[in-house]
C-alpha cells in the first residue's frame, strides 16, 4: 500500500504523523511510504532521517494526497486540504466530527474513509490512542494554567506551590479520566492543593488510592462544583464523551462565583469544551477573557512539544496502522472491534451514531 505522511498545516501544528521508526516497520512489510518535504522537521526529523529508512520525499501536499493510498497524520484536515481527499482513500487521524460541522459535511461529500483515533476503543471501552495525547495534554494544561496564573499574564499573581507561610493555590479538575488524572498528578507535584471530581463512584476511590495525598476527589454534580468555585484557581477540564460533544459543566452565570484571574483551562475543546464561554484558540493567540476570568482553550495543546508527542503518537497508532496497511481497512476492522468503532465516516456515510445525532444525520453503521 502506499502511505503518505503530509505536514499538518494547522496552526503551530508541529506534531508529524510517523517518525522515521515508524516508516521503517511500514517499509519492513512491503508498503511504500511518502513523506512530504520537511513534514517532520519540527518534531526533530529531518527528510534525511526518513530517507535513510526508505521513505520517499515528496515536495508538496498535494502530491502526497495524490499518490497516497491511505493518509497518517495527526490532526483532521483544514480547509485548504478538503479538496485533497479523495473517494476510497483512507485516512486515519484524529477527527474529532461532533464539534466541527464543515470538516464533517466535507469528509461526507469527498467518499473517504475516515477512521478516527479518538473512537478507536478496545472491549474494556479504553481508547489506546487518545491516551498518550491525553496524557500530554493533562500535564500541560495544568502547566499552562500555572504560567496564565501570573499577574503579567491576566492572572490572580498565584504561585501554584505557594512557599512556606503561604499556601498552595486551589486546583479543580473535571474528569477523572486520563487527562484529568494526568493533570491531577502534575498540579500535585507542583505543590497544588488539587480536587477532582468524577460521576463514576469506582473510579473516583481508585484515584483517591492511586493519587498523592493532597488530590481530594468530589463526586461530579452542579451544586459541587458551584460550591468551589469561590475560591479556585486553575480548573482543568478534562470531560470526555467518546466520538460526541462534551457538556458544559461551567455555564457563563457561574462565571460570576470565581475570583477575577481565575486561570480555565478547557482541555476538552477539540470535543466543543467543557465551559460554555470557551470557543478554540490557538497557540498563537492562546488566552481571552471574560467577565474578569481568563480562558485557555488551545485545540492542539501537544503540538507545542512535538517531539514527544510525536513519538508517543507513533507508539500507539503504529500497530493498527500497520493492520490497515497489510489487510486492508475491511478486513482490518472485521478481524478488529476496536478498529471497527474507530470507522467516523465511510464513503459518504455517517457510520459513528454520536456524530449522526449531533447533526441530525442518518446513522448508517458498516456491515463488514
């Protein structure tokens, strides 16, 4: 098969889909691989490391959505890629539909495949490869809140540790999933006085054994979490509902509960976001503010470290792209469930229901 590697235009979008490894094991089973000029330069790859394990460099996206059978990359594709796509071709990258109803309408009218990593889900409902970018994006939300914490940056001029005499500032985390635990155990270990809250009972006793002693869970409901926002000073939101769109658990009145410089960081706003005030910002222009309190709500969080995230992306998506290479995307996901559910859109039809119902579409699941 031949697969194309193109270099994400998104902004400040420095993840690449491969690393040079990755190619490798592609090319050990026979696949051609074609990797667009400098696609993997800013995640520490030159086109020379690609070469020297048989990757073929191509100098443009266009001709690497042309020759490609099948597309890996990292984020879903923007606007000036939609006339790329091409009907059968398979692309497997993140896709994230329930929140972005061009880039659906698009998908559906180009006759691709579109299997989607946040969907792809094994029996015990985990998803393998949301975990590593979750995992990322956790630590650095709480990072970045810390750094937007600061006076000169909007904030309350909190140190998230505090010092000796002075405490530690207040850290509310919604979701106890692997994101929040993520963000959970890095404010812990800056110092914060952490909570996290959770709807699921069983989880919220495993983190409350797992996590360090000054992480609290609090079980998730509207009376909860108004009743901390008062004195909060970072909230991590961290909700996820799987292919759909996340729920506001902090509506715009409740804005008016928290403290001018409240630092919130919507981790969940590649899936429409945890706070009804958040909208997608970049890392360009990262922060807003309203009502005194102020938002980061970057959709590509990771991209800011991309060599991590890169090869940590790589290590979970590299044994189901291999799959879809060497069988095929049908026999790949009918010997596979977990491929299976990562199918969003397939050939001009919606083959996910929550991104069916979001858009009052047909749901038109794949008998393979």
């Amino acid at each position: 098969m031949k697969i194309g590697i193109p270099k994400e235009i998104k902004d400040n979008e420095n993840r690449v889909g491969m690393t040079p490894s990755g190619v490798a094991e592609f090319i050990k089973h026979g696949h051609r691989v074609y990797v667009q000029h400098t696609a993997g330069e800013n995640s520490g790859f030159s086109d020379a490391s690609y070469q020297a394990v048989g990757a073929e460099i191509l100098p443009s996206i266009e001709d690497v959505y042309k020759t490609a059978d099948m597309i890996v990359k990292v984020k879903e594709p923007i606007e000036p890629e939609y006339p790329l796509v091409r009907e059968d071709q398979l692309l497997f990258t993140y896709f994230h539909f329930a929140c972005d109803k061009p880039l659906t309408e698009a998908m559906i009218k180009s006759g691709a495949v579109c299997l989607a990593y946040e969907t792809v889900q094994k029996p015990d409902r985990s998803l393998p490869l949301l975990v590593p970018m979750s995992e990322v994006a956790g630590r650095m939300g709480v990072m970045n809140g810390a750094y937007y914490l600061q006076k000169t940056k909007g904030g309350k001029g909190k140190l998230v540790s505090g010092v000796p005499g002075v405490l530690p500032a207040k850290v509310l985390v919604l979701g106890g999933g692997t994101v929040g635990e993520a963000a959970a155990r890095m404010a812990a270990g800056m110092g914060a006085d952490v909570t996290i809250a959770d709807i699921s009972l069983p989880r919220l006793r495993q983190l409350g054994m797992e996590l360090p002693v000054n992480v609290h869970t609090m079980f998730s409901t509207e009376h909860n979490i108004r009743q901390q926002l008062h004195d909060v000073d970072i909230v991590i939101g961290s909700v996820l509902i799987p292919g759909g769109k996340t729920p506001h658990l902090i509506t715009r009145d409740m804005l008016k509960l928290m403290e001018p410089g409240t630092v919130l960081v919507d981790v969940a706003i590649d899936q429409g976001g945890c706070f009804e005030t958040s909208h997608p910002t970049t890392h360009t222009d990262p922060v807003y503010v309203i009502d005194g309190i102020v938002h980061y709500a970057v959709a590509n969080i990771p991209g800011a470290v991309p060599h991590t995230s890169t090869n940590a992306l790589t290590n979970a998506t590299l044994h189901y792209a291999l799959a879809l290479a060497d069988k095929g995307w049908k026999q790949a996901c009918k010997e596979d469930q977990s491929l299976y559910r990562g199918l969003n859109i397939v050939n001009g039809k919606v083959t996910f229901k929550a991104v069916a119902d979001v858009y009052g579409l047909e749901y038109e699941p794949i008998a393979l």
